[in-house]
C-alpha cells in the first residue's frame, strides 16, 4: 500500500508514535543541523485547501524549503495533481481527500498521516469558502456552509493535530508542533454583504487565540497569518458578485482593492510569510497574528 493510501485509507485511532501510548514523550527529537536554503527539512506538513491558491502557494513553498507536505483538500484529483507538480519539482508531497466539515473523518484521516509519518510537525488550517449575499436575503444554510468550513473545519483540524503533537517529542527548541490559521481582515470589519465569512474569520482568530493559551504550555506554537486582499480565482469570484451589489464592476472592485493596499497580493507572498512563521525557531510567533500584506508584515 502506497504512502498516499496510508493517509487517507486508514481510518484507526490508534497511534504509533514511537513512544509510550498516552503518554508524553519529552526526550528531545534530533533533526540535526539545520540548512538554511532548507530550514524546514525532515518536518512533515498538513496544509488543508491546498489544491489550488494560496493553500497550493503554501504547500509548494514549504516543500521548495523541505518540509514533506501533505496536500489536503474535498478536491482529490485536484490535490493529486498538486501534489505532483511539487514531486515533479523536487519536493516531497502526498494528496489527501479531506472534507474538513466531516467530525467522524477528520481525526481518523490526521491520525493516518501520523500513523505513516511517525510524526506531525506542522499544520496550515487554510481551507475556507466565501459567500457573498446581502445579509436580509441569506439563508441559514448559506450561513452554514461558510462557517462549518471556515470555522468549524479549522476547530476540528486544530484540535485532532494538537492532539498528535502533544505527545510527540520536542525539538531541540522544545516545540512539539506548529499549527498556523490563515485568517482575514474581514474578521475586523464589517461589510453588508460578507457577513457569513467577517463572522467565521472572527471566530477562527477567537479560536485560534483561545487555542494559543491552552496548548502553548504543552509546547505547541500557534499563530494565524492576515493575507490583505489576495489575487486568486477565489477573490476574482467575490468581486464579480461583491462590486455589483455595492454599486461597482468587478473591475472597478478590484480596482478599489489594490488602490487601498497599492495592489492585489500575490498568493506566493503569503506562502513565504507563512513558511518564515513556519521555520522560526522554537515558540516564535506564538500567540500572535501576523499581517501579511505586499509591502511587508506586522505583528498584532
């Protein structure tokens, strides 16, 4: 059975991690000399919506600098061919079908990476849809479907990864994992026809921050990274819809975007902040939201 068929095929609890079951193993994980063209080599990631934009920007970052990546996405031929164009490139990546909303899959699915791997070191919870509906007209089941994968996919992503690293060992700068949430300014402000997707990246930063003060003592590093307004078939989508209702084209929507933070970002440079959070030694960035935006970061 392929490595591939391991990840997404097994759906046991049980973890062979290499140490005691249950228990947490504190002898220090030796990754050896750290290369500084590959600082994150040997360290396997999970990165979810990484079929394509700025998940698939993020994936093929970390495994351009080491890292074996593990593409997640409800899009298995889309993930697969991700995950070739990164092994066709060198790097190191396997295709994962996850739907991030399913409870009874996600825990099973994460534990086969770590079941294959012996080892989870990095999660990137990026899966996320957006809805663009005036606020009177939306139904619940819109409202739904935008927070169950942008909020309720990030819960249950972040609590079955964390429940990996926990008990796995430390490296030699006592972290047992990282796990970073891609949020939005959106979360900060209101607009009247993004409300689904303000609320579920308001709570996605809640979360991300209330997950930072419980898991931080056990050793895991948490943080979510702002991208500003990123040039993707995504964003494309929301402008067609998002200009008109507010009395705009798309194009002059995007327009308004780029004149407002000089230009549309690209999804590579998210992908670097991400993988510069990734690599920072031991609990750097815990805690934190860092703004990513194309002329630089900021730390909130």
């Amino acid at each position: 059975m392929s490595r591939t068929d391991h990840a997404h095929g097994d759906h046991g609890h049980g973890h062979d991690h290499g140490h005691a079951h249950g228990g947490r193993d504190d002898q220090p994980f030796d990754r050896g000399p750290i290369d500084p063209a590959r600082p994150l080599a040997g360290q396997v990631a999970l990165v979810t919506g990484a079929a394509r934009g700025i998940g698939r920007a993020i994936a093929e970052d970390l495994a351009a600098h080491g890292a074996r990546v593990v593409i997640a996405d409800l899009d298995g031929g889309a993930a697969a061919g991700t995950a070739s164009a990164i092994r066709r490139a060198g790097g190191d990546a396997a295709p994962l079908w996850l739907d991030v909303t399913d409870p009874d899959a996600v825990g099973p699915s994460i534990g086969g990476i770590d079941k294959v791997y012996k080892r989870l070191d990095l999660v990137i919870c990026n899966a996320g849809v957006a809805g663009v509906t005036p606020l009177v007209e939306m139904s619940f089941a819109e409202w739904r479907r935008v927070l169950s994968v942008n909020l309720d996919g990030a819960f249950l992503v972040l609590q079955a990864a964390a429940m990996i690293m926990r008990d796995q060992a430390p490296d030699a700068g006592g972290r047992r994992g990282r796990i970073i949430t891609i949020g939005s300014g959106a979360g900060e402000i209101g607009r009247p026809y993004l409300a689904a997707y303000g609320a579920s990246k308001a709570g996605l930063r809640s979360l991300t921050a209330s997950a930072a003060a419980f898991y931080g003592p056990e050793g895991i590093a948490i943080s979510t990274v702002y991208p500003t307004t990123v040039g993707t078939a995504m964003w494309e989508g929301i402008g067609e819809r998002l200009g008109p209702l507010e009395g705009r084209s798309a194009a002059e929507e995007t327009a308004a975007r780029s004149l407002l933070q000089g230009r549309l970002q690209e999804s590579g440079e998210v992908a670097e902040i991400v993988r510069r959070v990734a690599a920072a030694p031991g609990m750097a960035f815990h805690g934190q939201v860092v703004w990513s935006g194309p002329h630089g970061v900021a730390l909130g």
